[in-house]
C-alpha cells in the first residue's frame, strides 16, 4: 500500500462493471477474505471479472502489491448477501489443489490490509469469525482456500499484530463507518423531472434557492445512497418516485423476513406501487419490478430454477423456466445489492422483504 493509514493502494485499477454503486445505507461491520483459486496479478484479475459479473474492493498479488478494484464506497459483488455490509479481499495463491495456500509476502500484507481496515472503519481488533470472514462462511465455496486453513492462524495473528501497531501509532481515531464520497467524483448533476427544484433541495436538506449546483447535487447524493438509489446527483424519475410517493403508498415496515415471497409480501409491494393489491406476482406485478430496476419490462423472469422458485417465490405465477439465470433477476439483484447471480432465491428474497420495510424499493 502507499500508504495504510488512508489506505491508498499501490496500484488503482477500477472495475467499470459488476458492482453496486453506493452501499444504500448499509454500513461496513465486516471484512470478507477470498483466494483467486489462480495466481492472478491486478490487471489479471481486472481481466477476470470483465467476462464474470463478480468483483472485490482489493487484490493482493503474490509478491504483496496490492490493488484497489472498487472503491470501499461502492458495493462489490463478492460475497452475496455480505456485500452491502463488507469489503472484500481477494489473494492470488501460491500452491494450488489441494493446498491453496498464498505465499508470505501476500499473507503478512493481506493481513495488514485486514488491520487497516479495521482500524479506518471501526471494526475493532481483527479476530476470525467475528469481524473478519473467509468467503465460505457465506457461500457454499473452497474459497478462500488455506486462508481458512492451515494458514488462518498466521494470516490473523498477523492481522493482529499489525492492528495493534498501526493503533498505538496512530491512536483510536473517529470510526468512519460510512466511507465518504469525495468530493473529487462529484460533477453537477441535474433535475430531469417537471418537479420544482426547490421542492428536491427541501427534501435533500440543500439550501432551496432552486439553483442546481454543486452542494444540491452533493446533498442528492448522499440521499440517493441512503435510499438504495444510484448516486449520481441527476434527479430523475426512480428519485423523484422515492423522495414523492403518491398520497396512497403506504410504507409496510413489518414484513417478516424470512425468506418467502408469499402474498403479503406481493401485496406490502403492490401497494406501495399503487398497484392492484391481490397478493399474486403476476406478469403485471413483475412487470413494475422490471421498470423499476431499469430491466426489460416484459412481465417475465426469464430462465428460472423452478424449485428454488417454488421454495421461496411461492406467490411469483409469471415466468420462464429452465436455464441460465435472468437478466431482469440480475438487474433486481444490483438494485437491492445482493450477488447477481439471475436467479431468485431465498437470499433475493430476503433481500426484496428488507428492502420493502426499509422502503427502498
Ligand atoms: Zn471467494
């Protein structure tokens, strides 16, 4: 790293697909660690999730350089249901089958990594199964490998002695749980909506002088990452949906969620939508979802694991079935920062409930 304290990477090699812009309003409680099951450098790795719709906030290489691939403010797309809640690290190995160890110099900065970000975030002393995670804690997975092995031990007395270094040098420092956007990303954004400007600045907490600038488009920013929108700073019609639900949206709140997307969960979201509130996931129900996701408003699901559906979409009556995952999945996923894997399972269940008492969708 150039430097630990602000984690500034060696090498910067931002990913341009396949994560999340913002966190919504998650907050960072955890460090998820993965192997590249390969040798990957950080263009290699770059290279990789260009053709796979997965991604992680750093790499380490085998010789300890480390890159950044998604800034700590966006949501990469390593660890499933983690993501909105983790950062995560990738590490080339340095053996493969059936050892996927890494070698020392990827370790002891792996490790420091780890301290460091405990320490920027908050996250307390690195301790293995409490703030720090290997991947197969989330996913039915290898990885990370020997990190979760024969090499745990090292990797997080490392992690440790590190921790405890860099604290006493620097001191306990204000924990900042919410990474801020720097200013440097912001450019002017714009209202695309017939709504007054002046309105959008009331509710965003900018001064309302109905001037578009710099400190209104700041402010929809950080409102559109608090609402699980993407933070662009142009206000257009999914943020003006948000910020002014019809008079006749109700926020459920208290959906249980437990995984099942049976009629009451259709209907807390029907009426949200203003929708016919039948408690049935039909094609038109679907086809608002697909609207409001930005995929291809067909009514459809294309392409699904018919018992997974059956299992935890019971009250979902339109859709395709068999083959790949669907893109219009996939484009719900993202939104609600869950793994974008197409298909609709418990985890996307899940998900689309929090995200409904949280009234983000
Ligand atoms: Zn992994």
């Amino acid at each position: 790293m150039k430097n630990w304290a602000t984690l500034e990477a060696d090498i910067d090699c931002w990913m341009n697909k396949h994560y999340t812009p913002g966190r919504g309003n998650a907050k960072i409680n955890k460090i998820v660690v993965h192997h590249n099951a390969s040798r990957l450098t950080i263009q290699g790795i770059w290279n990789v999730w260009q053709t796979r719709q997965a991604s992680a906030h750093y790499q380490v290489q085998n010789d300890g350089v480390i890159g950044q691939l998604v800034h700590d403010y966006d949501t990469a797309w390593h660890a499933g249901s983690a993501n909105p809640t983790s950062i995560g690290i990738e590490h080339a190995n340095l053996t493969f089958e059936p050892g996927w160890t890494i070698s020392d110099a990827c370790l002891d900065n792996g490790a420091h990594l780890v301290a460091a970000l405990c320490l920027y975030y908050g996250l307390g002393r690195p301790t293995w199964g409490v703030n720090v995670f290997g991947h197969k804690s989330f996913a039915s997975t290898a990885c990370p490998g020997a990190i979760a092995g024969s090499q745990t031990g090292g990797y997080m007395h490392h992690a440790q002695q590190w921790y405890d270094k860099m604290l006493a040098e620097q001191g306990s420092t204000v924990a900042a749980t919410t990474p801020a956007i720097p200013s440097s990303v912001l450019s002017v954004g714009s209202n695309t909506t017939s709504r007054p400007t002046a309105d959008i600045q009331r509710l965003v907490g900018a001064d309302p002088d109905g001037v578009y600038g710099v400190d209104t488009t700041a402010k929809v920013v950080a409102w559109q990452a608090a609402h699980g929108l993407t933070p662009d700073g142009i206000w257009g019609p999914m943020s003006d949906a948000a910020g002014f639900p019809p008079a006749h949206a109700v926020k459920s709140g208290n959906l249980e969620v437990d995984g099942i997307v049976g009629p009451e969960t259709v209907k807390a979201y029907q009426r949200r939508r203003g929708l016919l509130a039948d408690g049935i996931m039909g094609p038109a129900t679907v086809a608002s979802i697909q609207a409001l996701v930005g995929a291809s408003a067909d009514g459809v699901f294309d392409g699904q694991n018919q018992d997974l559906i059956a299992a935890s979409w019971p009250a979902l009556t339109s859709y395709n079935r068999g083959g790949e995952g669907s893109p219009g999945v996939a484009a719900l996923q993202s939104r609600l920062g869950t793994e974008p894997d197409g298909l609709l399972g418990p985890d996307t269940a899940r998900a689309f409930q929090a995200a409904l008492n949280e009234g983000r969708i």
